[in-house]
C-alpha cells in the first residue's frame, strides 16, 4: 500500500513554514494588485462568455415555390368613399385578386381580411365598420324602347333641392353626369336598329357604326329608365293629389357643390331622401324638424353608437325594377297626410335586398392584410365599381399610412430579445409609418401616389437550450415615393419588388470549457506576473540597501 509520506512526495506545493517567510510592503502592495486586475479580467471574461455573437451572411433566397408574404395595412384616405373603395392585388405571374366585393365573380373575393371604416377629412371615425354586400348578379337595365321621351323626374337644383326633399315623405333622386356611359343607360338609353340586312358583312359594318354613333348621340331613339319609372310613379301617385313620393335628378356636372355635399363620388347614385334627410334614421323614436316618426327599417345596418349612413339604392336599373322598389318604399306610408309615418318594408323583400346604405363621410380607412406570393407585384387602392361612372378630376387619392409591414407580425418581446443581440434589426420594417401623402392639386386632377418598394428578407437563427435552433423571419424595406398624371382612374399604388438575396444572422455558440481555461489562463498568468515583479523589486531594493551600506555586491 501507498503510505502517506510517498504520495506527499509528489506535492508540486511544498509549503514553507511561516516562519520562515517574510512579508513586505511591495510584496502587499503587488497582491492587491494582482487581485483587482484578477477581478476585472475575469468579469471581462464572464462578459464576454454571456454576449452572444452573430455571424452575417448574404445567399441566395431559400423561400420555396408557393410561399406567400403577409402584407399589413392600415391607411386612411380622407377622399375616397368606402362605398367604392377597392383593395386589388396583382403580380408578374398574372394572378389578379379583388379584395372588395360588387366585382366580377371570376375574381378571389377574401374580404374576410379586409375592414373599412368611415372617416371624415381629419381622419376622426364617423361610424362603425362599412359592410360592403356584393352584388349577385350584374345589375339588369332593361330593354324596353320608349320613342316618346319626357322628362318626368324632376330637375332638382341648389335652389329647389331642400325644398323638395322637405316637401314630400319620400324622394328618390338619381344623381348622374350626362358623359357617364351607366347614367346613359338609365337616363338615355340609345338603341340603334338596323330593318334590314341582307349581307352579313353589311350587317358587321353597321353594327360597329351604331356603336359609333351611340357615343355621339346620333341615330337613336331615348329608352329613359328612370324617366319611364318616373312617370308610372307619378301616374300611380300623384303628387299633388296623392304626395307621398315623387322622383328627381340632379345633374352633376351642373350642380357640382350640390353633389359634394351629398357626398357623391360616383355616377349614377340613387339616393332614398325621408323628409329632407337620406340618413338611416334609428330605429327608435327620431325627432326630425316638426316630425316624430317612428322607424323600422329592414335590411339596413345601423350603428349602435349614433352614427348612421345615408339610404341608397343598389339594385336592378331596369323600369320594372325601380317601379318595384319605390312601391315598397311608399306602401307603408298612409294616404292621410298624417305627420306620423310607420315605415315598414315587410311586404317587399325585393326593395330591401336592393338598398343598403352608403356611408355618411367621404373618407375611408382601410386595415387588414393580404397574402401574396413572393414575386414582383402592386397592391393597389382605388374606386371601383361594376355599374358606375367616376369623375376622376375630381378624384383625390391622398392619403394617410397608419401602418405597412411585411410578414408575420413578431411580438414586441420577441423583438425586444431580438434586438438585445442584433439592435439593428427592426430598424426599416415599417419605414412608412406615420407619413402622410397628400395631393395639394398643384399637378392638376387625376394624380395617382405610386410608392416603390424593395424589400429584403433576414432570417435570424437563434440557440435555445438543449441546442434547439429558432428561426425568425423579418422583412425590411426601402420605400420611395412619387406622384405622377394617371391615363384611368388615380390610385394609390404600391409596387412591391423583392430582393432575390436574402441575410442570415446565425448566432455563434460559446464553448463553456473555453471559458474555463480562459479564466484558469487569467488567474495562472496574473499571479505568476505579479511574482516575477515582486521578485524584481524586492532584489532590486535589496541591492539599494547593500550600496547605501557600501557593502560589495
């Protein structure tokens, strides 16, 4: 067996008895020092064991054929009515989606990510969400021909409107632009009919030329929807005898500040007025000038927090239609010119599916998000309709970004992580935020705000425990912004352009065994250097004393 005074042996630290040692004042003086520089290197060391160090690279885009980008929006546009406003997105690839509804059915209608609300001119809600309903079918206008034309709406003006709108309990008005080809087909609907004809080629040739002379105005005979409507109306109800309803026009190029007041942004409009108002009244009781009128009004939303909208009419333009419907709106009303007017539309689901209301400010904000595929596209927001006309110098695409940003949102602690390791990061994903694009008509009309936008993707590679890596998906990007002249209809345009390249941030680990022999390294080397000077000061400071002596060396 191994005693002890053998394995003693091997001690490589022979201890001196202390009495045989000596302590000095340099000696105390270099301990302390070499403890405080022990210390600090060491809290350096730990330091540096803690940070977490990233490694940058740039390669090829790894997202997969099919992958979609998330694109989140928020903007407010204090001129364009909810009531037109539409959400399109295209790209390279030719996919084309309408992200509002009232288009045409071939389109991918996902309006489930999509709220509108109303707003007016300083950006303050107006009302709860705009519910857009699509239309089912595209609007019928009829056929009939009638060579006979007279005006049996009335012509309504700035002088006489508020006095017609009082004067009856209901008041259809149809608001149009004689330039407009839809108030065309409700007000003139111009049919050319060719007797006879014997060649087909003959038959090709007058056929396009009624289609030339159509826009022109030549050769037609008038087939005035409106106006044939206007008159069974006015045969069935007459307005001085029975004065229940009565059917108007207004022609928008002449009374421009008529139609901005009833906040008209296209054409035709046909608007429902009840005793000078076309606003959805509550269903509770509503005092209206010297009238109580108690309200019941089906198929209309109403907004639980006292905002309300104004009363249209969506449906067919067709004569039968607007006879139908204008029925269903005076049946409820009484004979007897009693101030008190129960309005119930319960004997005519036709007339209710065709109105719905209209929003009561002509501004919109728009929020939600799309999903698009990742490859050169435009998201796109302008007025569109099926069965209207727009008055593009009158047109002003301003607007206002609340919000953009590309990708999966990241929650704010998972960003505050983040940053902790790469503090640049999030820096550029929502560079738009807060700025405002407004179109002060020093261009004119018809201006569309384009915005240029190029966006890089960084894929950031995260450790947790046990070894298990976290990836995290951020998307930045350049924007630039421009106005220019628009050949259609202006729009807010953004053209998005993805960058082919992407950067990867890769945490790099740390080795704990390094950080230990780091450490053993920081105490070994300082106390091994704090004995080399000690000894070289103590021997020097015994040499002074030996001369000062006058004693040989």
């Amino acid at each position: 067996m191994l005693s002890s005074t053998k394995i003693k042996s091997v001690d490589f630290y022979r201890k001196i008895p202390r009495d045989l040692t000596e302590a000095s004042l340099s000696g105390a003086g270099l301990s302390i020092i070499a403890a405080l520089a022990m210390m600090f290197l060491f809290g350096m060391e730990l330091n540096n064991y803690l940070t977490v160090t990233t490694s940058t690279a740039v390669i090829v885009d790894r997202s997969t054929d099919g992958d979609f980008l998330r694109i989140d929006f928020n903007i407010s546009f204090p001129s364009l009515s909810c009531e037109f406003a539409s959400v399109d997105v295209s790209d390279v690839l030719g996919t084309f989606r309408d992200i509002v509804p009232n288009l045409s059915q071939n389109r991918l209608n996902i309006t489930k990510t999509i709220r509108k609300f109303s707003i007016d001119k300083d950006l303050r809600p107006t009302g709860s969400e705009f519910h857009s309903v699509p239309a089912l079918h595209f609007i019928k206008h009829g056929e009939e021909v009638d060579e006979g034309s007279v005006d049996s709406s009335i012509r309504l003006t700035a002088a006489n409107f508020d006095s017609y709108t009082h004067q009856y309990p209901i008041l259809a008005v149809n608001f149009y632009a004689p330039w407009c080809y839809w108030s065309k087909r409700l007000m003139l609907h111009l049919i050319f009919y060719i007797d006879s004809c014997i060649d087909h080629e003959l038959c090709f040739f007058f056929f396009f030329l009624s289609f030339f002379l159509l826009s022109h105005y030549f050769l037609f005979f008038q087939k005035p929807s409106w106006e044939n409507a206007a008159k069974m109306i006015k045969e069935r109800y007459d307005p001085e005898l029975d004065g229940r309803i009565l059917l108007g026009k207004v022609d928008c190029t002449e009374e421009i500040e008529l139609c901005k007041r009833n906040h008209i942004q296209a054409y035709p409009s046909i608007r429902i007025f009840r005793k000078g108002s076309d606003i959805s009244l509550d269903p509770l009781s509503t005092d209206l000038g010297s009238y109580n009128y108690t309200i019941r009004l089906i198929g209309f939303v109403i907004d639980d927090h006292g905002h309300h909208d104004h009363e249209s009419y969506y449906g067919d333009r067709d004569t039968e239609s607007l006879v139908k419907t204008m029925e269903g709106l005076v049946a409820p009303i009484p004979v007897e010119g009693s101030q008190k007017l129960a309005l119930e539309d319960k004997h005519n689901n036709t007339a209710g599916a065709a109105k719905r209301p209209a929003p009561l400010t002509g501004g919109c904000r728009i929020e939600g998000y799309v999903r698009v595929k990742k490859v050169p596209g435009n998201l796109i927001i302008s007025a569109r309709s099926v069965a209207h006309s727009f008055d593009t110098t009158q047109m002003n695409m301003s607007h206002v970004i609340s919000h953009l940003s590309f990708g999966r949102k990241i929650s704010p602690h998972v960003l505050s992580d983040v940053k902790r390791m790469i503090p640049y990061l999030g820096g550029s994903h929502d560079r738009l935020n807060g700025r405002s694009f407004i179109n002060h008509r020093e261009l004119g009309a018809n201006v569309t705000i384009e915005h240029y936008l190029q966006i890089v993707k960084t894929e950031v590679m995260m450790r947790k425990h046990f070894g298990e890596i976290s990836l995290l998906e951020e998307y930045e990007y350049t924007a630039h912004s421009s106005l220019s002249h628009s050949v259609y209809i202006p729009a807010a345009k953004f053209h998005i352009e993805l960058s082919p390249m992407q950067v990867v941030v890769s945490e790099n680990p740390k080795s704990f065994s390094h950080f230990i022999t780091n450490v053993c390294a920081i105490i070994g080397g300082v106390f091994t250097v704090a004995g080399i000077l000690d000894s070289i000061l103590h021997n020097t400071i015994r040499l002074i004393k030996k001369v000062e002596l006058g004693k040989n060396f």
